[in-house]
C-alpha cells in the first residue's frame, strides 16, 4: 500500500522544469486536430503510437526521448527526424522490397526512403484491384500499413514548415517581400498583359510550396485570432501563408512559428524559449484561454498515465489474492483487498478526468468502452469480495479491470482516443444512458462469465475446489447474472428509444442490436435453466462461460461486420485476437462438460471394497 501510494503521489506531482528548450510547455500548445482541440502532446504521443507502437522513442546509445520532443524534431528538424528508427516493419517480404536488414524491427526513413517508389508502385495496385482489407494478404496489409504510416510522418513534417525549408524566418521574409509585386504579375498575366517574369516565378515558387502544405498539414495550428472566433476556427500554416497572398498579413502565430524552427535547429535555447512565452501570451490575449487550459488538461492527463498504473496495480492485485489462497495467509487476502480499494478509485478517477475532458458520458467509442466496463467488473469484484471475503473477488476485479485496459492499451493503436463522436453516435440524455447501462450490462456478464472460469479451472486442475467454494461461486455467478440481466435489457430498451429519436425506428435488426438482444436471451436462458434446475451446477458455469463468447460479439464482432449503423471497420488483429479468446473460453465450456470423474475437485467418494470372508 505504501509502495503504491507513494507511485500515484509521485505520478501526480506536477513536471519539475528543466534547462534547456521547454518541450513541456511546447506540448501544452492547442492546436485543432480530428474535430477538437487537443495538446501538442497528444498530438505527439499518438502519432508516435501509430508508427511505433509505443509512446517513448528508443535511442540507439541507450535512453529514450518523450514523444514531444521527438515531435519537436520532426516539425522543425526534419533531417535529424529522418534518422530516428520510428517504423515497424515485420513482414519479411516487405523488408526484401525495400532492402533493410532482416536483423532489425525499427527502421528509420533515412534507410527505406530510396525504395519508397517501389512501396507506391505496390499500394497503387492494391488500391487500383480494390481488395477489401480483410481479404489482403499479410503482405499487402504490412505494404498498407507502412504507406499510411508514412503519409502521416510526411505529414507532420509538413505541418509547421515545408519540409525542405532550412531558414523559416528567412523563407517568410523572402514571401512577404514577394507578395506585392508576385499578385501584380500574375494579375497582369491573366489579364493578357505583359507581367514580370522573375515577380511570377518568385511568388509561384512560394505558392506551390505552400499549397502542399495546405493540402498535406496534419495539425491546424493556426487560429484565426478573431475576437468573435469559434471552436473550428483554425487552419493549417499552409493556409494560412496562402491566405496571406490575397492581402492577408503573415500573422504573428506563424511568425513565432518561424522563429522556435530556427531557433531550434540552431540551438538557441532562450530564442526559443521566448518565442514559445509569446505565443502562450498571444494566445490569451486573444481569448484562447479556454483551448489553453485544455492544453495543460489534457497534458497532465497524458503525463499521469492513469490507466497505465492502474493496469500494473491490478496485476499486484491478482499476485497477492491467488497467494492468499495457495498459502492460506489472510494478511495477503487484506493486502489485495486494501490495494484492490485503491487501485479502483485510481481507475475512477482517471475515468472521470477523461470525461471532464471529453465533455461526454463514459462511453464514446471502443476504447473508452474497453475502459469501463474493466471498471465496472472491478466495481462488482469489490463488492462480491466485501460480502463474501474469500478473495475470489479480487480476483475478479484483477482479472476484469487489468485484461480490459490491456485491450483498451491496443485499441490506443488507431491513434486518437478522443475523437469526435460519430455523427450517428451525437450525443443526447437517451444515448448516454442507454451507453452506460448496456456497457454495465457487458460488464455484469462478464464478470459472471470470469467467475464461472474460477469455478470451472480451479475444478478441473485443483482440489482447492470444495462444496462450500463451489456453492459460494454459484452464487456469486447467479447473482451477477441477474444483474447484467437487468442492466442490458434496460439498456437495449433505452437505446430502442434512442433509434426512434435519431432514425425513426425502435427496432431495424441492426447488428449491433442483434448482439444486445443475444446478450438479454442468453443471459435469461441462464436464469430459466437455474431455476428450473433443468441442468447440473457445473453446465450452469458452461453456459454462464460461453456468455463470454456471445458479449464478446456483441462488443467487438458486430463492429467488424462491415454492415450496420454500428459498424467502424474491419480490424484484423483484434479479428485475430477475438477467435483467440472465443476458442479458449469454447475450451473451458468443453471443461466444464466432462464428467466429473475427470475433474481434481467435486469427485464422488470412492467406494470401499469389501473384504473377503472366509466361509
């Protein structure tokens, strides 16, 4: 408890400054990207999470750098980003084409930049026969996979300057000086008069650069500085320098732009430094205060990495109650449950903060539905465990909160967590109570699902199975169920009235309404067969298992699909990885169906032989 106080103290401690250029502040920076304002930081880990699959970026001398300064390098120092190993490349036919070694997993720009015509030449025939993406072969995903990556790395290289610019303030300079009589010549031109020359060249050389940039910026950086401005009044730095040429100024934002490139590339801390406080002023003076205050937000949040702990607390979680349970300590059953209490208000917290952020309920999209309802089967471990004290669940809370926020981790993979909602998915008080209680209702089933694993693993490979545990976890898996019956039948209901509102219909057979209703017959069809008593205890557990399987689809399945108001897409690793997890748990069905000869616990008392008598 100590050790893991002290860890969520340190973690909340704001960032102590440090010499040199100020990439805390610079990750602070609002900017407008996938439909919200958003920090530099974000912005730097996600991207960096795309290309690389983690947040930090390994250096070759030993270390690594944060993703915003990594970021730093690649707006304003392209040619030093170009050498960092920020590309995943496995398939080794991939690697053949574009001839890097076969030894390596990282790869940097620099080595692969003069096949990148071969990698074009075969994304182009992957597009041109349109194969689906859940009908590409391994080598063509990896060929599309790495062609998006590096579109999105050009593009952030293209997003503050061009990428081949050397001296900014120099290039802005050279433009301004141009504009004047560059608009004069090409007036002139399309007027069918003679024009200068040298004018029309010197301006069209700027134009074209920036025009790609306009087109190719990732970020929009730039906001309008109107005192009347809106959430979506930003633009790109291309844009904006376009923009400049129909009479516009130049600006101060892109200035002090210009300035920390230069700065940046040239070491000069202070320089920078100083550009970076200017622009934070202008900002406010500009009646930016909310998006800087999102900014710092966001940013904190990023830097406590609340689910990150989270995640590790619950493994201690797991580590001391199965203790508990081979070496009989109480102590160890009470260090989980105390550990369990604390990891859990860490993982409200963090849930909480996020919606602040978010300005919506809990659920959003995949990700934030991975997150709570690991909170919601960690908040029922916790209450399971405060009734019947047995550690089974803490287990249940590990196992639930930890393996939810591992998938919410991958599903981080996409990039933005964030994003804005779907248009079909536009908030009101009927969807977000009909999110909450149907993803509760995932969560109930589940939890009822894992307890029933406990009861059928512990069975078949231990004898720590006894009558009374096995009793006690049939109760606890039936009590559960009614739950998750009640919470996603409400829920299904809810998000019925939510279709009439928005589509004009309750009910369509949608997928993903499919997948709720299977959700509610199924887990009624547990509850009939109990109380019925139509089955032994132990296929009881076999059908609260393979509920598993059946909020499994309904969570992620339906969503791959490709039909449906609910879909988002084909995934192929979470395809890959959502079979995995139905086969096992079709494996523990096949458990639990044996006869109870083959199981370690629950076995009938032998019968004695009878001696022989003589006559």
């Amino acid at each position: 408890m100590a050790v893991a106080l002290l860890t969520i103290a340190y973690c909340l401690v704001p960032a102590a400054s440090k010499s040199g250029f100020d990439a805390e502040g610079f990750g602070r920076l609002p900017v407008l990207l996938n439909g919200r304002t958003q920090p530099l930081d974000s912005v730097a880990r996600n991207s960096l999470l795309i290309l690389r699959g983690k947040q930090t970026l390994a250096l070759e001398k030993g270390g690594s750098m944060p993703a915003i300064r990594w970021l730093m390098e690649v707006f304003f120092d392209g040619s030093k980003a170009d050498s960092r190993t920020i590309f995943r490349i496995d398939h080794p036919e991939l690697r053949g084409m574009l001839g890097v070694s076969d030894e390596e997993k990282y790869f940097s720009m620099a080595q692969f930049q003069p096949k990148l015509q071969s990698l074009l030449k075969e994304t182009q025939r992957i597009e041109s026969e349109q194969i689906k993406p859940e009908a590409q072969s391994p080598f063509e995903k990896a060929v599309m996979r790495l062609n998006n990556n590096v579109i999105l790395y050009r593009r952030l290289k293209n997003s503050m300057q061009h990428e081949e610019t050397r001296d900014f303030e120099a290039d802005l300079a050279a433009y301004q000086t141009a504009i004047a009589p560059g608009v004069k010549a090409i007036q002139a031109r399309e007027g069918g008069q003679e024009f200068d020359q040298k004018a029309f060249d010197r301006i069209l050389d700027h134009l074209q650069r920036y025009d790609m940039m306009a087109r190719f910026g990732y970020t929009l950086a730039v906001p309008s500085g109107s005192p009347n401005h809106v959430r979506d009044d930003w633009t790109t730095v291309g844009a904006a320098l376009m923009e400049a040429a129909r009479g516009g100024s130049i600006g101060t934002p892109i200035s002090l732009f210009a300035r920390m490139a230069d700065a940046y590339r040239s070491d000069k801390v202070e320089v920078f430094n100083a550009a970076l406080t200017e622009y934070g002023g202008w900002l406010a003076e500009h009646r930016y205060v909310p998006e800087l205050a999102k900014g710092r937000s966001e940013h904190y949040f990023n830097r406590i990495e609340a689910f990150y702990v989270t995640a590790v607390f619950y493994v201690f979680v797991f580590i001391l109650a199965c203790a508990s349970w081979f070496n009989n300590v109480p102590a160890l059953s009470r260090a989980a449950w105390q550990l369990l209490i604390l990891t859990w208000i860490a993982h409200t917290a963090g849930l909480i903060y996020r919606m602040i952020l978010e300005g919506r309920p809990p659920v959003t999209n995949l990700y934030s539905s991975a997150v709570f309802i690991g909170w919601g089967i960690a908040g029922l471990g916790i209450l399971l465990e405060r009734i019947h004290s047995n550690a089974i669940g803490s287990v249940l809370a590990a196992i639930g909160g930890g393996s939810t926020l591992v998938v919410a981790h991958h599903l981080a993979m996409d990039g933005d967590t964030m994003e804005m909602m779907r248009a079909v998915l536009d908030t009101n008080f009927w969807l977000s109570t009909h999110v909450v209680a149907v993803t509760l209702g995932y969560a109930a089933t589940f939890a009822a699902g894992f307890l029933a694993l406990l009861y059928v693993l512990r069975g078949f490979f231990t004898t720590s199975l006894s009558t009374d545990m096995a009793k006690s976890l049939s109760r606890m898996v039936y009590g559960v169920i009614c739950f998750a019956t009640l919470l996603s039948f409400t829920g299904t209901v809810l998000g019925g009235i939510w279709a009439d509102q928005s589509w004009g219909r309750f009910w369509g057979w949608d997928p993903k309404e499919n997948g709720a209703l299977m959700i509610v017959l199924w887990n009624a069809f547990f509850l009939h067969a109990r109380w019925g008593k139509v089955c032994s205890e132990k296929t009881l557990m076999a059908i609260a298992v393979f509920g598993n399987v059946i909020t499994a689809f309904s969570w992620f399945g339906v969503n791959m699909l490709g039909i449906g108001l609910h879909s988002y897409g084909f995934m192929g690793a979470a395809f890959s990885w959502l079979i995995a997890f139905d086969i096992s748990q079709l494996i523990v069905v096949g458990l639990a169906l044996l006869p109870v000869a083959y199981w370690k616990s629950l076995r009938p008392p032998q019968a004695t032989p009878m001696k022989a008598t003589s006559a």
